[in-house]
C-alpha cells in the first residue's frame, strides 16, 4: 500500500521561491507517476503538475514556467520547485500516487500535505 | 478544458437514508476516466470509486457509481455516520479536473 510523506510548506513572500519534497515508502517508487495536487481556500481540489516514470513532465496552465517539478529515485523522492510565488498559490499541496501513466490518473495513495501561504 | 459541475451542493441527510451525488462534464466524456472521493476535515481525499463505477480496495458496497455522457452519479445506499464529508468527482482523461464537491451532512 506505501505512504507518501510531504514536507517543504512555509510562509513565503510574493515573488519568492519554496521546494516541496514528497517522499514514497513501501512501494517501488520508480514504477509509478506522481503528481501534484492543492487545495485552495479549504476546499478547492487544483491539480499542479505531473511526472512520470521517465522524467516526462506536465504542468498546469496557471503554474506552467513558474514551477519545476522532478524526482530522485534513488532516494524515493519527488520535489516541486516553485518561484515566482503568487497569494493565488496559497494552499495545502498533496502529492499523489498516480494508477495511471501520463498526465491523467486517478489516486489511491496521498500524502498529508504541506500548507503554502504566500502573503507579505 | 473540461469544467466539473456538482449538485447539490449541501446534502442534508439522517443515517439510513440514501444520498444521490451528481457530476456533470462541461463536454461529453466518451471513456471511463471518471472518480470520486470523500474528504474529512484535515485529511486528504480518500478513493472511492474509479473508472466510473469500479469500487476501489475496502470501500463499502453501499457506495456505487455509474453514469455516461455529462451525467455521473454516487449513490450512497444507505448513509451510515462515518459518511459524512465533502465528495469530490474527478476527470482524469488528457488532464486533471476536480468538481468543487457536495458536502453531506447530518439532517
């Protein structure tokens, strides 16, 4: 079943820069595509950005040239460079299991999630 | 862009009732690429149903999906206290694309 485990949420400045890490556990990590997912003012599900087993990467519209994201394998982790940070990208950000290859898929497995608020 | 539409968007219920969820595609999905979710205050969402009707590992069978074209339902046969929360449909096909939910709650 695994867990995937968040962490990298912080108050930032507009205009300034955060990474996110998720890291998998109890599964083989570089068989699976992994996503990004936020939540925005409590209760708005956003999908973010994708990547796959590859290193073939998908990104929203409204995060495409602002955010990178990429992986390690060999230490079970994805990461999602965000700069250029807006108050519109305050949320809680998942990571997610994709049971799909590509940039569409359902999830079983999520992590906690790490709260991004951008505000001055 | 497919938009998601959820209705309603508060559903007030007593336990043993049955609750009908709707999601309602912008556009025609011509393939399965539909899901659900509920979500409790402070957790991430968790699977319920994939695929438009397939029950995803250890999720009751009072819980089903179905539906085609721009009309997918959930239906909770009969409500028990743990389901109550927010339910969010999701489309999955080239891209991905939440609805924004329909809370149910206790009557």
């Amino acid at each position: 079943e695994g867990q995937l485990v968040e962490s990298g949420g912080a108050l930032v400045q507009p205009g300034g820069s955060l990474r996110l890490s998720c890291r998998g556990s109890g599964f083989t990590f570089l068989s699976f595509d992994f996503h990004w997912v936020r939540q925005v003012a409590g209760k708005d599900l956003e999908w973010v950005s994708a990547i796959g087993t590859t290193g073939d990467t998908y990104y929203s519209d409204a995060v495409k040239g602002r955010f990178t994201v990429s992986r390690e394998n060999a230490k079970d982790s994805m990461y999602l460079q965000m700069s250029n940070l807006r108050p519109g990208d305050t949320g809680v950000y998942y990571c997610a299991k994709g049971e799909y290859y590509g940039s569409g898929s359902h999830y079983y497995l999520w992590g906690q999630g790490t709260l991004v608020t951008v505000s001055s | 862009e497919i938009v998601l539409t959820q209705s309603p968007g508060t559903l007030s219920l007593s336990p043993g009732e049955r609750a009908t969820l709707s999601c309602s595609p912008s556009q025609t999905v011509n393939n399965k690429y539909l899901a659900w979710y509920q979500q409790k205050p402070g957790q991430a969402p968790r699977l319920l149903i994939y695929d438009v009707s397939r029950r995803a590992t250890g999720i009751p069978d009072r819980f089903s999906g179905g539906g085609s074209g721009t009309d997918f339902t959930l239906t909770i046969s009969s409500v028990e206290p743990e389901d109550f929360g927010v339910y969010f449909c999701q489309y999955y096909g080239v891209s991905v694309t939440f609805g924004p939910g329909t809370k149910v709650e206790m009557k």
